[in-house]
C-alpha cells in the first residue's frame, strides 16, 4: 500500500494513434516519486511520444495520466502552464532559444513563474555553478558546443525545482564524455529528490544500472 | 523576413493609414469652419410691400421684434438701400443715373441668435415672417446655403466610410504583422510554453510591442499630415483663407485623440491575432 501512496505518475491504459497508425498501444505502469526509470527500445518504439504525453506536448487518444494528482485529460491548453512547472524537460535538440543569452534562457522559467530579479539572478548563477558554466553565461547558444548547449539546457530544466525530470534522448546528439557528463548531472538532481524519466536508446548508459528499466517495442512495453 | 524589416513595413502602414484618415477629418474641420463662418454672417432681409405704411411698418417690426430667435431687427428704408447700392456701384454709376424713381423696397435686416443658425430654424422663421401681412419677400441665401451643406454632408458620408474602411485597413494590417511576428517566433513561443510560461507571459511583449508600433505609426502619419498642411498653406494659403479664415490644423487634444485610436487599432489588432494564434 505505501508504494501506491508514492506513486507520482500513473498511467492507464494510453494509447496513441497518428491516423491509424498506433504510436502507444495499451500503456499502464506506475512510476514513484524520487525513482529513475530509464525507457528504452528502438527509434520509433515510442520513447518520446511517451514522454510527449507527459508533458502535453501531445495528447493521447484514449486512457488517463495522473501526474501529481493532475488528470492530464482535464488540463486545457490555457493551464497547461500549472502542469510544466512541475516538471524539467530536456530534450535531444536542446531546444534553446537563439536569440537569448545562455542567462536569458535559463532565467526565463523563473520570469515566467513572476520571480523577482534578484532572486533570478542569484538562482540562474548558482545553477550554472553546479553545471560548470559560469563563465558562458553571456554567450549564445549558437556560439556553444552540443555539450555545453546540453549543459544549459539540463539547467534550465533545473532551475525551477521540477518535482520530476523528463529526459527526452538528452545525450543522443553527444559524444561520450558529454554524455557522461549529462548523466552525472541528473544522478546529482535524482540524489537531490527529483523523480527522473530518461529516454534513451544507448545501452552502454544502461548495462550497468541498478535503475528501473522499461522496454518499448512498437508502442507496446516489454516485460 | 527579419523583425526590423516587418516593424518599419508595419510603422510606414499605420503611418499612411492614419494619415488618410486624418486628412479627411482635418478636411471636415475646416469646411465645417467655414459653413460656420457663413452661417454666422447670415441676415434675414424682409422686403416690404411698397404700400406698406408707417403703422405698417411698426406693427411688423414689432411682431417679428416678439417671434423666436431674433437678435436684432434694422429698418432699412428704400432711400438708404439705394444710396447703398450707389456706394457699392460708384464705378458704374451712370447706370443710375437716370432712374425716375427708387425701384428698392423698403426693408428690414434681421439678425439671429447664435445658437438658432442651423438653417432649419431659420427658414422656419423665414417662413412665418413670410406668413405677415405686408411682406413681399423674405430672403436669406437659403438657396447657396442649403447647397453648400448638402455637399458637405455628402463628403462627410464619403470621409466616414473611407474612415472605417481605413479603420478596418489598418486592424487587418496590424494583426496580419504580429501573425508574421508570431510566425517568425514559433519555435520561441513553444519553449516558452514548454519551461512553463503562460499565456499572460507570453502575450504582453507582444500587446507592447503591438502599442508601440501603432503610436509610431500614428505619429508618422499625423507628422506627414502636418508637413502637408504646411505645404498646402504656404502654396495656396491666398486663394484659399478668404482673407478672413485661417485654415486650421489639428488641435492637441485631437492630436492625442488620433494617436490613442491608433493605439486602440494596434491594441486590437494584437487581441485577434494572439488569440487565433495561441489556440492553435
């Protein structure tokens, strides 16, 4: 019972269907608060079709998602907000926004939460301390390495404390010690209390892992 | 397209937009002033029967002096008409020379009360002056007058439907820019939305930057309507004034007013747009 008490994500049922084509056939699973679950499988399993779900970046055609006591089937796209600022999401393309600073990128999560400067400034720094970018704070995404770009973006995701981490293929486009490096970081923030979702289709990340493995394949999970 | 290149495209448009519409409305300022100014020097002339009589003429200076809207009431004997006519003909004086007889009627001139000069009240009053005994004509320059204001109105219904068309020109402008804006910055509207910003968040800069790109517009158009005012004064001022009117700009107030609706326009503009756009 006290593991169903600490269930954060709950998903029953969930499908999802381009036109005809099924993307998620039938997914149920329970993922706790504070746990790291990797997702594995092919391209095309549905890895990240899963985790667009999550985070409403798409929406499913039939089954419920419960996240944090949310029914993600009643948010409307005009509250959806109330959703995301549970949750940091890191995706394979980093997802920057160009034409920011790599300070103005990560401070805007916490703009549009209404925080005050003050509080941004220091906030946005300690973060770029603990992902070792202090010095580029200044600089433009574009004028960054992958691994660097990556870098801001795990930190933007972290600033606003998500209570969970979606990791969309986040070392997909790195080399291996970028990666790593990746991977260190979200270890730290799952130590730090954060529940973490990581997809991924990188075995070497996973042979040794003692987390919670879920395999996809087609859009169905395997057991 | 670059963001630069849409702002000025959408400045230069309000701009002449505005312009349009500020130049028909300066144009109605300034006939309507000069409608007022001649309808101000409006008489009413009451020619008289040449039977009238002194107790005639008593009795009906006093019955008009009684009716509504009279400000003042002048005799104007057949003897001083004439002798006005002469003063106004001394160039040509032979011509009556050899009259026998005074041809003038006696007159009166009739002033009216500033507020009662639309000119229904006065061909009303005309009309009842009319209706006395012992009046031949009564006259008012109702013909040119009623003329003239029909041909302003007909220009005022031609300056509200280009306002309007104009109106709708420049909402359909503005909001077809932000929707480019909006465009050009897709992919930044979905990270914003993605690190959790909400529609307020993302909709403000936008509402400024809406504002902002009308009231330059604004004031790119009502500086070139002012530029064309003074061209227009300088190169035609004589022909144009009269003499005695001076062709007016927009006053301050006005100025602000125009400027404010060009806001209102932008503010609306960005309304529709943002709205289709973040629904989608």
């Amino acid at each position: 019972m006290k593991i169903v008490d600490t269930a954060l994500i709950r998903i029953f049922n969930v499908s999802k269907h381009y036109g005809s084509k099924p993307a998620l056939s039938q997914i149920s699973l329970e993922i706790f608060k504070n746990e790291f679950v990797f997702f594995t499988g092919p391209s095309g399993a549905g890895k990240s079709t899963l985790l667009k779900l999550l985070y409403l970046g798409e929406s499913f055609t039939e089954g419920q998602v419960l996240i944090d006591g949310m029914n993600l089937a009643r948010i409307s796209k005009s509250r959806a907000h109330i959703l995301r600022r549970k949750l940091g999401i890191i995706f394979q393309d980093y997802k920057l926004i160009p034409g920011k600073t790599v300070f103005q990128n990560i401070a805007l999560v916490l703009e549009a939460r209404g925080m005050g400067q003050r509080l941004i400034q220091k906030k946005v720094q300690s973060i770029l301390r603990t992902v070792g970018m202090e010095d580029r704070s200044r600089a433009f995404p574009l004028g960054l390495s992958g691994g660097e770009q990556q870098k801001v973006a795990f930190a933007r995701a972290v600033v606003g404390e998500p209570k969970i981490i979606l990791a969309d293929e986040p070392t997909g486009s790195l080399d291996a010690d970028a990666a790593e490096n990746i991977f260190d970081l979200l270890t730290t923030f799952h130590k730090r209390g954060a529940t973490v979702l990581f997809a991924t289709h990188d075995t070497s990340l996973i042979r040794n892992t003692r987390h919670r493995i879920i395999h996809l394949k087609q859009g169905h999970l395997q057991v | 397209m670059s963001n630069r290149f849409l702002n000025s495209v959408t400045i230069v448009t309000i701009g002449l937009s505005i312009l349009i519409v500020s130049s028909f409305a300066l144009f109605f300022m300034n006939t309507n002033a000069l409608l007022d100014f001649w309808r101000k020097g409006i008489r009413v002339l009451v020619y008289l029967e040449p039977q009238a009589t002194e107790a005639n003429r008593l009795d009906l200076r006093y019955q008009i002096q009684q009716m509504e809207n009279v400000q003042e009431i002048h005799f104007i004997s057949k003897e001083t008409a004439l002798k006005r006519l002469k003063d106004q003909m001394r160039n040509h004086s032979s011509l009556l020379e050899n009259l026998k007889d005074n041809p003038l009627p006696d007159a009166f001139e009739i002033r009216i009360i500033d507020t009662s000069r639309e000119l229904t009240n006065v061909a009303a009053l005309a009309e009842k002056i009319k209706s006395l005994s012992q009046v031949e004509e009564v006259e008012y320059g109702q013909h040119w007058v009623a003329r003239f204001s029909h041909i302003i109105n007909i220009f005022r219904f031609i300056g509200y439907a280009m306002g309007g068309l104009f109106l709708f020109a420049t909402l359909f402008i503005i909001a077809n820019t932000i929707r480019l804006v909006l465009y050009s910055r897709k992919e930044e509207i979905e990270i914003m939305r993605l690190v959790g910003s909400n529609d307020r968040f993302i909709k403000t800069p936008f509402y400024i930057e809406g504002l902002i790109l009308s009231a330059l517009g604004g004031i790119v158009g009502l500086t070139a309507l002012f530029a064309a005012y003074r061209f227009v004064l300088s190169k035609f001022h004589s022909s144009l004034s009269l003499g005695l009117l001076e062709i007016k700009f927009l006053s301050i107030e006005q100025y602000f007013l125009f400027i404010g609706g060009s806001m209102l326009v932008g503010w609306v503009g960005c309304y529709l747009s943002l709205k289709q756009f973040l629904k989608n």
